[in-house]
C-alpha cells in the first residue's frame, strides 16, 4: 500500500463575515467547503453542514455513493437555512462550493460542485519546472461561455471575460435551490503524486509560475505558501484561502512528481 500524507492551510479574511472556509482531514478522504455557511439569527447551520462533512471524511474510504450522499445533505441543509434566512439586504447570496478526494490505494476520486479546484503536481525530472494540472472544471459562467464558443467553433476573447468577471459568476453550488451539478473524476495515481485541493479564493497560488514551491517537500508548508501567494496576488480584493495538499508515493521513492 502506499504511503500517504496530507497537510492543509486556511487564510481567513475578516471583511468576509458573510462567507468561510472549512477544511477537514481525514485518513484517506479531505474536503474543503467554502461559501456562505455561517449563522443567521443564532442558528449555526454550519455545525450542520461541517458535521455531515465531517461523518464522510472520517468514514475511512468513503464510496463515490457515500460522497454523493453527503453531497446533498449539505445541499439540503444550506436550502434551508437560506429558505429561513430569508432575503435581508445584508445577507450573502447563499451557496456552497465543495471538493472532497477520496484516496483507494493507487486510485484517487473526485467530487466537487462550485468552483473549487483540484489539481496534481507534475514533474518529470527533478531539474524540470513543476506544472498545475488541472483535474476539475469549473462550474462558472467562464467555462459555459468557452463551452458555447468551442461547439459554436468561434474564437473566445478572454478579455471578455475578465471584463465581465464571468470566473466570479457560479453556475451550480449547493444550498441555492436547484439541484446541484457534481462532477466525478477517477484518477490513476503514479510512483508519486501530489494532489491539490483549493478553495476558490486559492486559485490564484496555482495560476503562476510555481518555482516558489520546488525547495518545499512537507505538505503543510506546500498548503500554507499556495495561499499566501493567492493572498498576494488578490490585492485589496477580501477573499478566504484555504488549500490540502495530499502526497501518495511509496516510502522509498524521493523522485519527481508524475
């Protein structure tokens, strides 16, 4: 079996009362939940919402149906909180992006709804630059509008959507009252293999060149340095970032990343 170590990081930002970060660790599951999960009115549906995520990742190797499960509960709980919070003028538009990996031996799964991202870390020598592959698609507007210019066979200005914020803009996420879209993915692990999970608000850590990370080998300090360059590159934009880094390799192998 191969050996498997994980390490996690969270920035909080204080100007985001409305909306939070949570990130859960588990043997062979972790999950980031990120979106307006806070309390209204003295009901803390978060303890909900973490507590359901909480029972999956600590379930050992939770199965894809199991995750699913999970999935929309948390859907449910969010609904109706936003469903008794009301439409109050200071309340955050509900929604819930999540990513959860489950790791089977030399398999990983994948869920996510929103516009948390999965990546892995490649390398194909130790002298070579590392590169963020992507293993998840975004459930944003960005990626509908590529998709409808890729099937309509017409070149897509990515200035548009900078302008446009359409990265911003969730096309599915839990809590909001629609049935969510949950995207799976299987993945083969190799000799070793290091995958990411971030928050939507770590995007930009791994959007970058990533030579800032090659000297780092613990995967706490890899997790802690991806949000710190996500908070530099944010600007003054207030935003939340959290990020697991997962490693699954042999004891004996120290090689690069495949």
């Amino acid at each position: 079996m191969p050996h498997v170590r994980a390490g996690a990081a969270s920035i909080h930002d204080p100007r985001q009362s409305r909306a939070e970060d949570r990130v859960l660790i588990g043997e062979h599951a972790w999950a980031i939940l990120s979106g307006t999960i806070n309390a209204v009115d003295g009901e803390n549906e978060a303890d909900v919402v973490v507590g359901i995520a909480e029972e999956l990742v600590g379930a050992g190797t939770p199965s894809l149906d199991a995750v699913q499960a999970s999935l929309l509960a948390m859907d449910r709980a969010v609904a109706q909180w936003a469903a008794r919070a009301g439409t109050a003028d200071d309340l955050a538009a509900p929604g819930l992006a999540a990513i959860v990996l489950v790791v089977f031996g030399d398999v990983a799964q994948l869920a996510h709804v929103g516009a948390s991202r999965a990546y892995r870390l490649l390398q194909s020598e130790v002298d070579d630059p590392l590169v963020a592959d992507a293993l998840t698609i975004d459930h944003s507007l960005a990626e509908r509008m590529r998709l409808a210019a890729s099937r309509a066979g017409a070149p897509l200005d990515e200035a548009t959507i900078r302008e446009t914020k359409a990265e911003e803009v969730s096309t599915s996420a839990l809590g909001t009252g629609r049935v969510p879209r949950i995207d799976f993915a299987r993945i083969a692990l190799g000799r070793r293999s290091r995958i990411v999970l971030v928050s939507p608000g770590a995007r930009r850590g791994l959007d970058t060149p990533l030579g800032y990370l090659r000297q780092l080998r613990a995967p706490a300090e890899v997790a802690q340095r991806i949000c710190a360059e996500s908070r530099s590159r944010a600007g003054h934009r207030p935003h939340h970032a959290s990020a697991i880094v997962v490693d699954v390799e042999p004891e004996s192998i120290t090689g690069p990343y495949r």
